[in-house]
C-alpha cells in the first residue's frame, strides 16, 4: 500500500509541477466564474523573497511595511527554498505543490482503506482534475499548504482514532500547528472537527478524553510562539492587522465583497460550476453515506465531520471566496470514490474509468471553469511589459499608474516601485489599517512635498513599532489626471509605467524630462532623461 500511495503522490505532483514552473506570479483566475486574479501571490512571493534573500524570518514585510495579516509559514516554506535554490515562481511554489501531492497520496489511501484500490485511484483522479486544487495547490497561496495540512491531520484520526500511536499523536498535533500557522483561525478547524468527531463517533472509535486534550494541546503549544513573539514585539500593529482587521473585520463584520450573491447560493453556484463531476458523484453517493452514517461507522462519521464543519465555517465566515472551498475538496473526493454503488467491488471498474474521463475531459478544455490547464502564460497582461522593464537594468524608481498588475511588480528586482491608483484609496477602518497617518498611503500633494514631511511619518510608524521609512509612499492617491499631471513634472527622475489612456495629460508634462516609449498593447513607459546603470539584478526580471 506505500508503493500506491507514492504513487498516487508522484501522479498528483506530476500535475502540479508544470504549472509551478510554467504559470507566471499572480497569473491564474482564482475564480473563474468572477474572474479573480491571484493578487495575493505577489504578496506572499515578495515577502518569501525578501527573508530567503534578506534574513527578518520572524516578521514578514511587504513593499517596507509589516505583514502581519497571515502566519508566516508560507513565507518560511517558500524562503526557504528561494534560499537553497534561488528566487523563481517554481522554487517560491514547490513546497506547496509537494505537500499537497502528500495531501493526495493520503486521500488515496484513505478511499483505498474503505473501499479498494480502484477506489482511491479514482479519488486521486477526482482531486487532480478539480479546477480549485489544479489552481491553488500550485501557487504561492495559504489555500493549498491549509488543504493539505487539514487533510493529513484528519488522516492521522482515520488511521488511528485513538490517537494512541505516537505516529498519529504527533501527526494529528504537527499538522494542526502547521494549519494555525499558516492560516490563523481557519488553522484550527481541525480541532474543531475532532471535538465534533468525540461527541458523534462510536465510544470504541474516539481518542480517550485526556488524548484528545493533550493533542490538542500540543497543537496550540507548536502552534504559540509566533503569535506571543508578536503580541510582545509588535502588540499594536499585530493586535489591528491581524486580530482586529483580518479576524473579526472580514469574519465577522460586513465587508466589502466580490459578487452579490448571498452566502449559500455562492458557493453552491461554484461549486457546481467549477467540478460538476465530483458534485454529482458526491450527491448520488449521499444515500449510501446517510446509510453508513446510521450504522456508526468511525471513517464515515469522521468524514462527516470534516465535511460539516468547514462547510459550516465556510458559511459563517462573512468575507466570500471561492479558494475557502478548497480543505473540503479532498474529502468530497473520498466521499464520491469510497460510497455508493459505484464504489462498490462490481463497479469500482466503472467508477475508475469515469473519474479517468473526467480528468482527460477536463484537460481538453481548460479554458472552461472546471477544466484543467498545463500551458504557461499569465492571465495579467501587464506582466511581460513590467519583466521587459525590469530587464532594462535602470535604477530609477518606477511608478505603476493605474495599476492593473496584481501587485505583479512588487516581486521584480527593482530598485523601488510605487502604486499610484487615481480616485481610488485604499480601503480602511474596521477592514484596512489606517496606512495614510503614516505614510504608507498619500496623496499626490504629499508625494510632491515628501522631504518635509517624512519626519513627521517617522515619528508615526515609530508608534506603531516600526523604524523603517522605507513604505511611506508605497501608495499614491491622485484624484484627478491634474494630478498625475503634476507628479511626473515635479519627479524628473523617476520613471511611469502608465495606460495609453493617460497619454494626453502625461506626455505633455513629460516632454522635456521624460522619453516616451509605447508598450503595446495598452500601455506606455516615461523613462526618465536622467538615469544611470542599476546593479545587477539579484534575481531573473521573469520570477
């Protein structure tokens, strides 16, 4: 049975690697229905970049500022690996593609267990060919390492439910603090699911009560030092991002969402949109399961519980996102290839030649929102202009106008980038950190007037803990194309990256201290007349 299960793991990795090398950062829809691009790679990527090239492993930073709104064990994965092997989209997304490939081998063996091996086999098939964890288990993203690791700590009670082995004891444990200290509160849902598991399971098929407190337990303490290092070292501005903002702004507030559809319906529409498939066999098998959860049995109620939990949490949680679905994938695979009379010894055949089509099916058309794409590119269109100008070698400091590149630019080698959206400030309040008292975030007029006003950010973010001036003016807000106009006459020296749309307004205050260079389609650079050779590139201007 370890044979199969590394083989079910090489096949899922074997799917996941071409994409980690070949798909550029930020460049897959994380919602194919919406049309959600993968922003928050380029966030996570750039923070892994700087501790794997830098050092700071305790405290991520992003763009100069601290990024306390996610654990940092993503950062440290991926940092690692940038520092074994150098920064490029595959070494920032191998570990993840390699622990969700783990994550598979064990979906196969549970469904194996259950039923037969045909059975596991087609669970793998069902997961690798699902359009989520095609997406999100190769990139730089917390939804896949949280997956995985909620999927190897419910294994670890299927396996032993009794926590009795010190390999389950100590798996169970590890996984849960890896889950906490990758995603926070989600993080913890697998406790969740073994309280829940205690209450329903057979008396004969549950942890011991001491057990069950002691791994749980063990889970928090591994899980403790970060958090207590932040509360100690950085109290105000980990207790807003990360507790106030990201906790209970977007969890339990009324934020801003993607769509306006309700909750329920949400996620129901995407689900079935993107894998009617593994819908479909997870519905027709639901009879069979509601038999065998009558009959107490251990896997069933424990997959039960997985199930029901999370897709409870996923529902409570006020903030929408089709990735929250992504811990209940593994487990809608088990449950379509392990109940039912397709999973049954006659049929297993049947089943396995179905979840085969499914996947050759999918792979043949992966422009749809279930199908499966193996083919590099990038779905961020200013992505290859932003590369051919980070392979420019020139040491200006670069201003993204406008910016539709998903933070794209923010992993490059640059020098310095800035942001300047016009008429559109950054959210903030009860769902963003007030990042305009400290400069983080100004206005075109303070931009213009930043030497007088930077001891006066000093003295702010050193309220706030940090030393650092390296984020005031991170962000620059300008109300109007005046404004635009304005900033690139008073910065001469300093280089725009721009939509042709603002040709008019720019190249006219730009004529004399800027040349300007078309970049179709759509865009246009003003490179500054005054520049000199930059460095060499730490890294390739094609992460």
């Amino acid at each position: 049975m370890r044979r199969a299960f590394l083989a079910a793991a090489v096949f899922a990795f074997a799917c996941l690697l071409p994409r980690a090398a070949r798909v550029g950062l930020a460049g897959d829809y994380l919602d194919p229905v919406g049309g959600i691009k993968a922003q928050d790679e380029p966030l996570y990527a750039s923070s892994a970049i700087r501790m794997g090239t830098e050092g700071g492993w305790l405290t991520p930073v992003f763009m100069g500022r601290m990024a306390l709104y996610k654990p940092p064990l993503l950062m440290w994965m991926s940092g690692v690996a940038v520092r074994l092997a150098g920064v490029s989209r595959l070494a920032l997304r191998f570990p993840i593609a390699l622990l969700c490939a783990l994550a598979a081998g064990l979906v196969f063996w549970w469904a194996a267990e259950v039923r037969s091996w045909q059975a596991g086999a087609a669970a793998v098939l069902l997961l690798a060919s699902n359009h989520l964890w095609h997406v999100l288990a190769s990139l730089c993203l917390t939804d896949g390492l949280l997956a995985a690791f909620c999927t190897a700590a419910v294994y670890c009670l299927f396996a032993d439910p009794w926590l009795e082995s010190r390999a389950a004891f100590w798996g169970y444990s590890g996984s849960v603090a890896a889950a906490i200290l990758t995603k926070s509160v989600a993080g913890a849902l697998p406790l969740g699911i073994l309280a829940l598991y205690w209450l329903l399971a057979p008396r004969n098929r549950r942890p011991a009560f001491p057990r069950m407190c002691a791994a749980a337990a063990l889970a928090l303490a591994l899980a403790a030092p970060w958090f207590v290092y932040q509360l100690l070292a950085h109290r105000r501005w980990f207790w807003t991002e990360h507790v106030a903002i990201e906790i209970l702004g977007y969890g339990a507030g009324t934020p801003p969402q993607t769509s306006q559809e309700n909750q329920a319906l949400f996620y129901a529409m995407r689900l079935l949109r993107i894998d009617p498939l593994l819908a479909s066999l997870a519905l027709v098998t639901l009879p069979a399961f509601a038999a065998e959860l009558k009959r107490r049995s251990a896997p069933a109620v424990l997959l039960a519980c997985w199930m029901g939990l999370l897709l409870a949490a996923v529902l409570f949680w006020q903030y929408r996102s089709v990735t929250y679905l992504l811990p209940l994938v593994p487990a809608a695979a088990i449950l379509a290839a392990s109940y039912g009379t397709l999973a049954e010894a006659r049929s297993a055949k049947w089943l396995l030649a179905l979840a085969l089509a499914g996947f050759v099916l999918k792979a043949a058309t992966p422009g749809a929102p279930w199908g499966i794409a193996f083919r590099g590119g990038t779905v961020v269109a200013s992505a290859p202009m932003l590369s051919a100008y980070c392979g420019m070698g020139r040491a200006n400091e670069l201003v993204v106008v406008q910016p539709d590149d998903q933070l794209y630019a923010t992993v490059l080698p640059l020098p310095k980038v800035r942001y300047y959206p016009i008429g559109e400030a950054p959210v903030s309040g009860r769902y963003g950190m007030d990042f305009a008292s400290m400069g983080v975030v100004l206005d075109a007029a303070q931009f213009d007037g930043l030497d007088g006003l930077l001891p006066v950010f000093r003295r702010q973010l050193r309220e706030w803990g940090v030393e650092s001036t390296s984020s005031v003016g991170a962000i620059i807000v300008g109300s109007t194309t005046a404004d635009l106009a304005r900033t690139i006459r008073n910065h001469p020296s300093t280089d725009f990256f721009l939509p042709e749309r603002y040709g008019e307004a720019a190249s006219a205050s730009a004529v004399a201290t800027h040349e300007i260079v078309p970049v179709p389609p759509g865009y246009f650079l003003l490179l500054a007349r005054e520049t000199h050779p930059a460095a060499p590139p730490k890294w390739s201007c094609e992460p």
